[in-house]
C-alpha cells in the first residue's frame, strides 16, 4: 500500500509514499451513547519517517507539517484541506478529504541508531463541517 497526504493551504505541502508508513482513519463516537450520538469527531493519524533532504530539496515536507501545528487557533491558517489517498496495486482504495482540518497533536522521535526519525500527524476535522467530509475509492490512481 502506498499513502500520499496533501495538505492545501496557504502552507501547502504533501506527504508521499516514501514519507508515510501508515495512516489511521478515526470516526469518534462517545462510547457511553446507546444512539447515534451528535458529539462525533473525525480524525486522521499518520505516521511515517523525517526523511534527509535529497537531490538538493531543502523543502522537508514533515518540517512544514510541524510548522503548521504550531499556528495559534485564531489564525484561519489553522485550518488547511487535507486529502489522504490510499492506493493498492494501481487502484484509489479510499481518498478522504477533510475540507477544514486541524492539527490535534504533532510528535517527532529521533534516535541516534536509525539516522532517520519518525513523525506522528494527527489531524480533525472542524466539527461543524463533518458533513463536507468526503470519502471516495475504487477507481485507479
């Protein structure tokens, strides 16, 4: 499987398959509710590796990822588009689009052993526009 995570924005960036290892899609419903309750969020994880910059490119997608948690919640950069696409043997298995997502929490680990480090994404979406969400696949990349 192969992720690829644009984020579309005034900070724009994206996340390719040789950055992501895995990606997690979130549908949170309060467990003490015995029906559909209204308190649902919707979240996105990703995870994946702090790649060296290659070929000269000095643009670390993930650095732009860490700037964008940082932005304060009064600023409308806060929320930027964010679109995950899931692809398996040529084919769009799911594509997700959030049109006003968040970062919740952002986490870096670097270790001296691997020479690379890891990152953690976890994005949501604005909870007055879970309706906007879309979700799409089985068509080819």
């Amino acid at each position: 499987m192969a992720y690829i995570v644009k984020v579309e924005g005034r900070n724009a960036f994206e996340l390719t398959q040789e950055t992501v290892e895995t990606v997690k899609f979130v549908t949170d419903i309060p467990k003490d509710s015995n029906a559909r309750a209204r308190d649902t969020g919707a979240t996105i994880i990703v995870t994946g590796k702090i790649r060296t910059a290659a070929d000269g490119d000095l643009a670390d997608s993930t650095l732009k990822a860490a700037k964008w948690s940082l932005i304060p919640a009064e600023s409308a950069d806060a929320y930027q588009k964010v679109t995950v696409t899931t692809i398996a043997a040529g084919q769009v298995v799911r594509q997700i689009t959030y049109p006003d997502a968040f970062v919740i929490d952002y986490k870096e680990n670097f270790k001296d052993v691997a020479g690379v480090g890891q990152f953690t994404l976890t994005v949501r979406q604005k909870k007055d526009k879970l309706d906007q969400i879309q979700v799409e696949g089985g068509f080819a990349s």
